[in-house]
C-alpha cells in the first residue's frame, strides 16, 4: 500500500499552523466580542485569553505530539487515552461538524466579501463557496509539496495585510488613547459570564494552531517540529491579533466598534477612501488560504481511523502518484457542500463549530494527565513545562467555556451533542462491521 511521504518541514508546519488560525476571526470576530464586552482593555484581555488558552494548549500538544507524531494528530492522542471509540466520535465530529463546519462557513465568507466587488445572489454565493471548497481539494490531492508552498504564499500575504493594519492603525493614523478609555458603565464583576460568551468568536479565531500535528506523518523529524510549529504558531497568531484590536480600537470608537459587520474594513475605511476594499482583498486572500489548509489537513484523521478500520475503508486509499488521502479529502468537500446547502447563518456556523471543537480539544488536554499515569514507557522527547499546571489551566478555562455555551447558546450547542449521539450508533456499526 502506497504510504504518506515525509515531506513537511518546520517552517511549512509553522505557516500551516499560523495559516490554519488567521482566517477570518480576527476580520469579523472583534466586533462580537466587544458586543459582548464594551470596553477597550477588557476586551483585549478575552484575547489574550485566547492566547493563553492556545499556548497552554500547544505546550500540551508538544508533548502528546512527541510522543505519538504519526499521522492524525488529536484523534490519536484521544485513541491512546481513552480508546477506540473517543477517538472515532472526535473523527466522526471532525467530520460531522467541526472541520466541514468551518469550511462551509469560510466559503460562505469568502463568496460574502466578493460581494465587495461583484454583486451575487445568495445562490451565486453558495455556488462559489462549493466551488473554491472543490478546487482547491483537487489542489491539495496533488501533494503536500504544493500544499505547503501554497500554505506559505498565502499565510505571507495575510500576514503582510495584517501587518498593514496594525502600523497604519495603531502607530501613524490612529488614536492609541482609545484604547485606554474605561467604560465606566461596564464591570465586569456584574458581568463574568460575558467573558466566556466573548470567547466564542475569539476561540473560532484561534481555532486551527494543533493542525500542524494532523499532518505528522509527513513531517521530517516530527517529534520536534510538530511541537516547535505549534508553540511558535501560538506565539506570533496571538500577538497579530492584540495588536490588530489595538488598530481596530485606535481607529473606531466602541459604539462604531460594535455596530461594525467588517470591523477591518470600516477601519480602513478611516484611513483611506478605498481602505474598505484594500481589506477586503485581504480578507479574501486570508480565507483562501485558510480554505486551502483545512482541505488537506483533517482528511488525515480519517485517512488514520480508516487504516484503524474503524471507518469506511475507502478513506484510507492514497494516491499512487501523489501519495494523498485523496478520497478521504473528496469525502470532506462533499459533506462541507452540503452543509453549504443545509446551514444557516455564518455566526450560527461558528458558534456550533466551536463548542464542539473546545469540547473535544478537553478531553485532549485531559488525555496527556490520563497518559502520564497510564503510560509510563513511551519515550517524551518534549515535556509540557509546569506540569500539572500548563495543562489545567488549559483545561479548566476549556470546560468553563463549554458549560457557558450550553447556558447561553443552547440551540447550536445541543445540534453537536445530537450529532456526537449518533456518532456512538456509528461507531458501534463500524465496530461489528470490521470483526465480521
């Protein structure tokens, strides 16, 4: 059987790493943060929360990463922990909700924001979402080597348009003062569930560092680029997005802030007449490019749960000539079209995404406490520092996060736990099918 090739280097894991976070959150998700926290310094905190919850999370990673650096990344983190069936429900929720979840609503956005230069009916936006989901799958079939160059163009490209906003924004056209403006009539001791509620748009924009470790069976030396790629992902994805809403915050008061539906653009469009489309271009080279990774990354879990025959065989089929899980890969852009079709909104998109998402990245955290006692042999060329405490401030803040989406958004939240109950039925059929 053909295998996967080792071709990823640390530099192309980085790029997927940062490319797979910087979508578009940080151009969308500002403004529902500050909606939920107006004011300044307090909403920057809930992102440098998110970074915290990042980095605790790749420092995490870094070691289950060192331990296991084959292919599938978290569902084989969960496998080792806690068997074959957690790790088919996370596979099977990858599949179901997370991954194609967020590529239905990345689409979706990306065909929004050309709006900005062509008009389109809504059929003409899901028809152009499908067809960038469609196109750049049969991109990432042809290979990682491509894939990891196309990673690199356009992570570069949305860095540099970042990069733009926040020198513009923050350092020659903005007003810095703003952002040291309290509102006096926000306290966020009358309001602690606010916090939790701004993190769903900040983890959506985080979501995406632990990437780099679905692709470890085609990286070169896996045991320490794959950790090193998603510690240094965290690090500079969570200093792009402080100092964006820094340049957001110099540039547009909190009632302009929150009002925004483009908050990078109604910035821009501070600066320059045609500031709003220069960001909007960004915008959709950012998407893009984001599209692009999560086309080839995921694909590898079920690529990995079908060669545990615990999924439909076909997914573990790689190409003879570019040595891809290219039905695996197929599968996904079907499924994400449909829910093109199916779903509703881009913010109900994320919300559903994203509960489901932290849930899970949980119990991986809680897995590496499970495998320090369950499993005392496996070599760990990396350690998590301060341990137990790196991992329990990931976890605990993860948790509080989940319980308070299921508090204040009960219809998204509920629509995953339905889907994760048939994902037992599932496994279960998969499980008598691979011992006939």
């Amino acid at each position: 059987m053909t295998e996967l090739k080792k071709k990823l280097t640390l530099y192309g894991l980085t790029m997927i790493a940062i490319g797979s976070s910087i979508g578009s959150g940080i151009f969308i998700s500002p403004s529902e943060v500050v909606k939920s926290i107006p004011d300044p310094l307090f909403a920057l905190s809930v992102w440098a929360i998110g970074g915290l919850i990042a980095l605790t999370g790749s420092l995490t990673f870094s070691e289950l990463g060192s331990m296991f650096p084959g292919a599938g990344g978290v569902y084989i983190y969960l496998k080792k922990a806690y068997g074959d069936k957690m790790a088919f429900l996370y596979g099977w929720i990858t599949l179901l909700v997370i991954n194609t979840g967020a590529l239905a609503a990345l689409s979706l956005g990306f065909a929004n924001y050309l709006t900005f230069f062509i008009p389109l009916t809504d059929g003409e936006k899901v028809m152009i979402a499908m067809a960038v989901i469609l196109s750049l799958t049969i991109i990432n079939v042809r290979g990682v080597g491509l894939s990891q160059m196309f990673s690199n163009v356009f992570t570069g490209l949305k860095l540099l348009a970042l990069l733009l906003i926040v020198v513009l924004g923050a350092f020659v056209f903005g007003d810095a003062s703003r952002v040291f403006h309290a509102n006096t009539s926000f306290l966020p001791t009358e309001h602690p569930q606010a916090f939790l509620t701004g993190l769903i748009g900040v983890l959506w924009s985080f979501g995406g560092w632990h990437h780099a470790s679905y692709l470890s069976g085609e990286a070169i030396d896996a045991k320490r680029t794959v950790p090193k790629a998603m510690i240094i992902g965290v690090v500079v994805v969570t200093a792009i997005y402080l100092t964006a809403n820094f340049a957001y915050f110099s540039l547009l008061n909190l009632d302009e802030f929150a009002a925004s539906q483009r908050v990078a653009g109604d910035a821009m469009n501070k600066i320059f007449t045609r500031g709003g489309q220069m960001v909007s271009l960004a915008i959709m080279i950012s998407v893009f490019g984001t599209i692009g990774i999560y086309t080839m990354s995921a694909p590898r879990i079920y690529y990995a749960m079908a060669k545990d025959k615990i999924f439909f065989n076909v997914l573990a089929k790689v190409h003879p000539k570019f040595s891809t899980p290219y039905i695996a890969m197929g599968f996904q852009a079907v499924w994400a079209c449909i829910l093109l079709m199916l779903w509703g909104t881009f913010t109900e998109l994320i919300t559903y995404t994203t509960f489901m998402d932290i849930a899970f990245m949980s119990l991986a955290g809680i897995s590496l406490i499970v495998l320090r006692y369950k499993d005392k042999t496996t070599e760990r060329p990396i350690k998590v520092p301060l341990y137990p405490i790196v991992p329990l401030i990931f976890i605990l803040i993860s948790v509080a996060f989940v319980i308070n989406t299921l508090i204040v958004k009960p219809q998204q939240a509920i629509a995953g736990v339905v889907l994760l109950l048939i994902g037992f039925i599932a496994y279960y059929y998969f499980s008598r099918k691979s011992k006939a």
